[in-house]
C-alpha cells in the first residue's frame, strides 16, 4: 500500500514490481505464508485458523506508522479484544500429537465423518455455485461462503503436505507415498479457485465487509475441518471447549471492530485519460471544468485545430 501512494505521486509513474519497496513488502508476504505453512505441521488447525487476527491487529499499528493513520480508540479495543482471544486460544487448544504419516492421512480421507462432511460440503458448494452462475446472484455471503468451503480443503491439504514433508526432513521419508501428491494438487486446486472468488468479493465489494466477514467464515470452517477430520477436540475437557469458542468469539469481535473503523481511500486522478477507454485509441485528456455545467471540456487549442479541419 504504502509503495503504490509513492508511486502515485511521481511525475512519471512507473509499474509497481519496480518498486524496491513493493518487492520488500511481497518478499514478506511470501516468507509470512511460508511460516504459516510451516505452522501447520507444527500445531493443530483448529490453533493456527484464528492466529490469523494476528495480521490484522499488525497492519493496523503498523498503518500508522507507515501510512500515516490515525490510531483511534475502536483500534485500541479491537486490539485488546482480539489479543485477549488469541491468550485464550493458546492456552486451550487442543493437545493433540501433530505427526501426521501418508498412512494416517490415507485412512482420514476414508473415515465416514469426513465423508459425510465432504458430501455436505459439495451439495452446499454446488447449490452456492448455481446460484452464482446461473443466477448471477454475487451477493457477499453467496461469494465468501464459496471461499470458506474452498478454505476447509486448503487447510486440510495444507496441513496434510506440510506435516508429510517435516517428518521426511526429520529422515522419515513420506513423499514417495501417492497421498502426497493428491494432497499437493488438492491444495494447489482449492486455493487457486478461493482467490478467485475471494478476489471477486474484494472487487464487488468494500475491503471493510469483505475482510472480517471472510475472516470469520475461513475460521469457522477450518476449526470444523480441524475437529471433522483430523479429530482435534476428541479428548477435549468440555471446559477447554468452550473458552477456546469464547476466545474465538473475541477474536472475531476484535477483527470486526478493527475492520469497520477503516475507511476506502480512493486515489484522486485529476482526468480522464481516453486512452485508457477500451476500444479508443485517444490520447488527449479532458480537464475538469468548474465553470461548466458539463464534467469537462477539451482544450481551447483543440477545439481550434477541429474547427479549422
């Protein structure tokens, strides 16, 4: 964000992957979803789903310092909101072992729950899916909805493939198994197809309703996997369960306030530019014209050269 303001401002702007410092901020944000990759062979989904909130609490403060924004009281008990959920989510996560061999994935993928669950899954997805096509109906629930049941197989592919490959690094080898590679395009497959619903949400829809919507439905359905199939909360204390939902709750409060109190900015462009329109090949700009009842008049050095042609 912060690299596209100051490449707005130049007299000459150039495109972004250009920017030392837009190259920084993506550098980063792949070295983040490759911790977050990692994260998941190491705790259970149902812990690393709502860290999330995480983010949004950083980018909140770190606005301020970088954009220039205004750290007002909403932000403050956003934050206290949400960190107090992710204490209570660390302290009652579930304690399950996080070893996950090709074999104990195999008959995960078979068990009936996660058939069950799967079935469900895919009727809803294609009745959300018909709605969307054939009805043309882009409602923000119908969108977010998709992404969160596209989410659900992510994480478990996620979680399945980072698991695999921690324990053949630590020497016992999982990556000669047939389930790793289904679970490799099963991730790629999932993912690919969220972003683009989610990237159709972002562009119908304002980042402010789309960010913490979508962070609560992409929570709510990996715990759901995490508990379906990989059976996290079984040994549960009924206690535990319910302060971990408790924290979750707050987190989901703390990342909707946060979210609300952001407003859109809207990067002004003092004209048109034709050439930008599809199907002209103009160049000329139109100016804003205050004494004019119309939006903009061309040059007078333009309408001359009309005139005498």
């Amino acid at each position: 964000k912060c690299a596209h303001l100051r490449l707005v401002c130049q007299a000459e702007p150039k495109p972004c992957y250009r920017s030392k410092l837009w190259c920084c901020g993506i550098a980063l944000l792949g070295l983040a979803e490759l911790g977050t990759f990692t994260a998941y062979a190491l705790a259970p989904i149902a812990l690393v789903a709502p860290l999330g909130s995480v983010s949004v609490i950083g980018s909140a403060f770190i606005s301020v310092f970088f954009l220039k924004k205004t750290m007002k009281t909403a932000d403050i008990l956003g934050g206290t909101l949400t960190i107090t959920g992710i204490y209570l989510l660390v302290t009652f996560a579930p304690n399950v072992p996080q070893e996950l061999t090709a074999r104990q994935v195999q008959n995960y993928l078979v068990s009936w729950p996660f058939l069950v669950y799967s079935i469900l899954e895919i009727l809803i997805f294609c009745i959300l899916l018909y709605f969307y096509k054939r009805k043309a109906v882009k409602h923000i629930m119908v969108l977010l909805m998709m992404v969160a049941l596209l989410a659900s197989l992510t994480v478990i592919a996620v979680k399945a493939v980072s698991s695999m490959i921690a324990l053949s690094v630590k020497g016992k080898m999982q990556l000669t198994s047939s389930i790793f590679y289904i679970m490799s395009v099963l991730m790629a497959t999932s993912c690919a197809f969220q972003i683009k619903f989610l990237n159709q949400a972002m562009h119908l829809y304002e980042a402010t309703a789309v960010v913490p919507i979508n962070f609560v439905f992409f929570t709510t359905s990996a715990i759901i996997s995490g508990v379906i199939f990989y059976r996290e909360f079984q040994s549960a204390a009924l206690l535990s369960v319910f302060m971990f939902l408790f924290g979750c709750l707050l987190s989901f409060l703390g990342v909707i306030i946060i979210a609300r109190n952001k407003k859109e900015e809207h990067l002004q462009i003092p004209f048109i530019d034709c050439g930008h329109i599809p199907g002209e090949n103009l160049t000329g700009k139109i100016q804003p014209d205050s004494h004019c009842s119309c939006y903009g008049t061309l040059n007078k050095e333009d309408n001359l050269v009309k005139s005498q042609s």
